[in-house]
C-alpha cells in the first residue's frame, strides 16, 4: 500500500536532508568544534581534578556545612550521611566525575541560558521566536540529542556535556524571562522616575526581584542535568552514569542499586541547597 502510495507521490526525503545538512556543517566547522570539545574537555578535567584533589572527608564536610549554612541541619545531616554513604561504596571518584559534568553544564546553561531569558523578558519579539525553539528542545526526546553532538564532538566528555546543557538549559531561560516580567510595574516606573539609565533598571531593580524565580529555573536546570546522567553515557561521558549504563548492559543489579543510589543522594543534596538558596532569595 504504501508503495502504491510512494509511486503517485515522492517521500519528502527529510531525513537525507538533514544528514547533508549537517554533514556539510561539520565539514565546515571540524576546527572549531574540536577546540570547543577541548576546552569543555579542559575544564571539566580541572574541576574534577580539583575535587579529588580535596580529601574525600574534608569535601563531605564542606557540602555538609554548605547545607547547613543554606540549608539547616536536617540537609546538612543527610549530606554527610549520603557522601560519606556513596565513599563506603567505592563510587568517590565516579561521583567527582560526574559532579564535573554537571557543574559544567550548569555554568555554560547560566552564562547562556540568563542572557537569552532577560532578553525574552523584555521583549516581546524575543519571545515570540525563542519560546517555540524552547517547545521544540524540551519536547524532542533526550536520546535525539546525542546524534549532532556525536558528529560535532565525537564520544567522550564533550559531548555529554553539550548534550545536558541543551536539555537542561530551557528552564533557566524560561524562568528568568519570567521573574523580568513579574517585577511590578509601578516600581519600574519608580525607577525610571529617579532618572535610573537601562542598566541601572536591570540591574537594580528587575534582576534582585526576579532572583527567587531565576533560582527555581536554575534549580530546575541541575534537576533536568542529573536526569541526563545515564543518557550522556551513551556517549562514552564517564561517571555514575557509565555504571548505570554497564549495570544495565550487564544484567549487574547490585551494581545499578548502587550507583542509581549515589545519583539519588546527589540529586538531593543539590535540590535542598538551590531551593533553600531559592527561598533566601525571596
């Protein structure tokens, strides 16, 4: 039938399209995304090298006085019980690993993300474009991602990273265009009375009032990076994902508890300390 179908009318050949497409790209841009692949590369090898550097005991201490101080005791009591959980199980440098990746991926999100969202926060035009591009990169299934940056970037490090901050990267925008356009409009208009310059309105005004929402995207951001952990394996990104991942490839269920276990624990440790940071922020 569909043959049939075929004969009468061509199959709009999509697919081919856009593997030209990006073929011709990554021909023409080889250069420059190897130097971006090593400079993520670079990075993210200082940082981690930077925590296992630290003493696994002094760094459980530091996030649990983090939590204390952001947190209270009940998070900072449940950091130091988890990490030093996840050191007992042996997955301590697996967790550096992927604690550089994420970390990462949330700088490169906030350093891109703010920008675009004060952007759509202040102008309508803005928004009209980038909200149907947010749509199409929160709707498109995480696995898609990793075809272009595996032609871009090759396997390893790099390309997990691109890949979780493509994935993770429209709440922050979303959020902080948000928080721009919730700021009361009489105290713009307070502003702009006392003569405040563009900047200044920004800065002073719109941006320390939308910080409660910005922080909700960001936080929402490192929720949506930590789910891209096991997907970024599949690209050769090192860390508690490529344990998951072996587990799953290997039938290995104590070792899947395990590090699903110490992604678990991350993530929780992560979300207390950005929603109480959230709520200080208020």
């Amino acid at each position: 039938m569909s043959d049939t179908y075929h004969h009468f009318i061509p199959k709009i050949e999509i697919g081919t399209w856009v593997q030209d497409a990006v073929d011709a790209f990554v021909n023409h841009t080889e250069t420059f995304f190897t130097g971006l692949g090593n400079g993520i590369n670079w990075f993210v090898e200082q940082l981690v090298d930077g925590f296992t550097w630290i003493n696994p005991f002094v760094f459980i201490i530091i996030v649990a006085a983090i939590a204390f101080w952001r947190s209270g005791w009940g998070v900072a009591i449940f950091s130091l019980v988890g990490l030093w959980f996840i050191f007992d199980l042996g997955y301590w440098p697996d967790t550096m690993q992927t604690l550089g990746l994420i970390l990462t991926a949330i700088i490169i999100s906030i350093i891109i993300g703010i920008p675009f969202g004060i952007w759509i926060g202040l102008s309508d035009a803005a928004k009209n474009i980038i909200t149907p591009i947010l749509d199409f990169m929160q709707t498109m299934p995480a696995f898609v991602y990793l075809i272009p940056v595996l032609f871009l970037f090759g396997t390893g490090m790099a390309p997990g990273v691109v890949a979780t901050v493509i994935f993770s990267m429209p709440p922050t925008i979303r959020m902080a265009g948000l928080g721009i356009r919730q700021v009361p409009e009489d105290l713009i208009e307070a502003s702009e009375a006392f003569g405040s310059t563009t900047s200044q309105k920004l800065f002073k005004v719109q941006l320390p009032l939308a910080m409660k929402t910005i922080m909700a995207g960001i936080n929402q951001s490192i929720m949506l990076a930590l789910s891209m952990v096991v997907i970024a394996s599949l690209v050769a990104a090192p860390g508690l994902g490529a344990k998951v991942y072996l587990a799953v490839t290997q039938l290995r269920l104590d070792i899947g508890v395990e590090s699903g276990l110490a992604i678990v624990i991350i993530a929780i440790v992560l979300d207390r300390i950005t929603q109480n940071t959230r709520k200080n922020k208020s």
